[in-house]
C-alpha cells in the first residue's frame, strides 16, 4: 500500500453532501421518495421501469427472449428512469421499489397489480410465470439458482467495489483498486474454471443464470464496462471469453441491450420500448432525424 492515510473517522458519522465522484450527486444516506411523481403505465400485461445498465438489461434480454419463444403474456412497456437526474427517488417509482434502484417490474395482468423489484427476483419471477429458462430437473434448478445468486452477491464487488474506484472515484487509489481487482480477478477465474467443460452456466441448457451473470462479467471482458480490459487480462479468461461472445450473439440479447439504452450509437439507443416494432421504427437515430 502506498498511500498513508491522515483521516480519523468522527464519534459519528455526519453526512456531507457532496463527497466527491460520479453518481455523489444522487446518493444519500436515507430512503423514502423525494418528490411526488405517478409512474406512466403502458397497454402491455408487464410494466418495466428501468435503464440500460447490467442490471436493467438483465430484465430486457429476459423479456426479448420469452417473447421470441412465444410468450405472448411477457410483451411490456419499457419506460426510462434517468437516475442520474433521480428519477428513483419519485413516489411512484419508490412505490414499486423501497430500494430506490433500476430495475422495478410491475405486472398488471394479475388480480392487483404486483410489484417485483431486486433485478434477481424479477428473473425468476418472469421464468417461473412462464415456465422458461429455469430448470425444472431437481439437480440443474439449484445448479441455475446457484449461479443466479452468486451474481447477485458478487457484482457488487465489481460495480461498488471494482468499477467504482477504478473508473468513478475522485482520485486513483491504490489499496481499494488492489483490493477490488484482486476479488474481480478471482471471480473471473470462478467463471473460467466453471465454464471450462461447460456451454452455459448450468450445463447445456441456457438459463436465468447466464442472462444474469453476462450483462456483467461478458461485457466486462469486452471493454463496455469501466474501460478496464486490458488492466484485467481479460484475453486469459478464454472460457468466459467463448461462453460471453455466443451469448452476444443472440438476436434477443443484441434486442434486451437497445432497450432503455442512453448512450453510445443512436441506433443502438430504444430508450423506451412499447411495442416490438419500436426496433425498426423508434431507434433515437430515427427520431432524431424525424425532429
Ligand atoms: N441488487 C439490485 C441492484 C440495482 C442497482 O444497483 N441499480 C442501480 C443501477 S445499475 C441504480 O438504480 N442506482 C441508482 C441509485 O443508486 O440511486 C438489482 O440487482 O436489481
């Protein structure tokens, strides 16, 4: 470690409020909403309040694939939440949400409308409703729900941990870099060791698992994350590497990325998506042309 530190932590913490680093402008260390704001609710039966981060494209690429097997019953309404700009801090989003984070799932097609949030529970809730991309077989369902929670439990130490103080922090520091691409690195060899004898998380069949575990550790390794490819040799991780590239190439996963999406290519960019045809007809390349 090189850095010395001459901070004393207070008796008790007091907050100031701004401390400095991407997203300091949003964060705070209580919760409940901050303004009153309904959400918008769509024709569809699913209503995805959302943005085009891992965690939300989760969501998206789950949607794109029930509906591309067929089930009609997943078609949604995918309506933006700006959180830099603290859309998650609005009544109705924290009504769907105590947590305040994208993504929030409301399903109007039942009895009252039901609210699922924690983007892990809002895939199994979808492949439960539809009986899809989780094993029924009673050894590959622990194996797939295995994997699924060990992504809820591990990205935090690649988002928080890893991705902020390698991209977002203030200043480069050296201990919580070290400490964070030390647990990233060990993480990426879980998955290479994993996937080493294996197509998909859970074997051959295609899962919950893998649409959680890619937005995250398969775009990382392909540099659309934190721009730290070649910081973590991500070359070396060739099993990763094969298992993120064909997953890449799924038409609905190229279909769940567009969704909600902010940045990069226009055409890549469906901000809010109502209908399937959206894809062809309200990329923002079109609607800006259209202006
Ligand atoms: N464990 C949650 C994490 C959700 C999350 O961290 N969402 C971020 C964007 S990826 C967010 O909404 N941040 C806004 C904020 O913290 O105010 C999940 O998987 O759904």
């Amino acid at each position: 470690m090189s850095e010395t530190s001459s901070y004393i932590p207070p008796k008790v913490w007091t907050w100031e409020a701004e401390n400095g680093g991407a997203f300091a402008g949003i964060n705070r260390p209580t919760a409940g909403a901050q303004h009153e704001k309904e959400l918008p609710v769509g024709k569809h039966p699913l209503q995805l309040y959302s943005l085009g981060t891992p965690n939300g494209v989760k969501v998206t690429i789950m949607l794109e694939e029930l509906l591309a097997m067929g089930h009609t019953g997943a078609e949604y309404d995918a309506w933006l939440i700006k959180i830099g700009d603290g859309d998650q801090f609005g009544s109705g989003f924290v009504a769907a949400n105590p947590n305040s984070k994208i993504p929030a799932l409301m399903d109007e097609s039942t009895e009252k409308p039901t609210r699922v949030f924690e983007s892990g529970a809002i895939l199994m809730y979808l492949a439960a409703k539809h009986q899809a991309l989780m094993p029924e077989d009673p050894v590959l369902r622990p194996e797939c729900l295995s994997w699924l929670f060990w992504q809820m439990g591990s990205a935090p130490y690649l988002g928080g941990g890893f991705g902020h103080f390698y991209n977002y922090a203030p200043e480069k520091f050296e201990y919580p870099i070290n400490r964070f691409t030390m647990e990233v690195k060990r993480q990426l060899d879980v998955l290479d060791q994993h996937l080493a004898d294996k197509q998909y998380m859970t074997g051959d069949e295609y899962t919950i698992a893998d649409i959680a575990i890619w937005p995250w550790y398969g775009q990382l390794l392909f540099n659309r994350s934190y721009d730290a490819a070649e910081f973590l040799d991500a070359e070396s991780y060739t099993n990763v590497m094969r298992w993120a590239k064909e997953i890449d190439a799924r038409e609905t996963v190229k279909r769940g990325r567009m969704v909600n999406k902010v940045r990069g290519e226009l055409h890549e960019q469906l901000r809010e998506r109502h209908d399937a045809s959206d894809f062809e007809t309200k990329t923002q390349d079109k609607l800006e042309a259209a202006e």
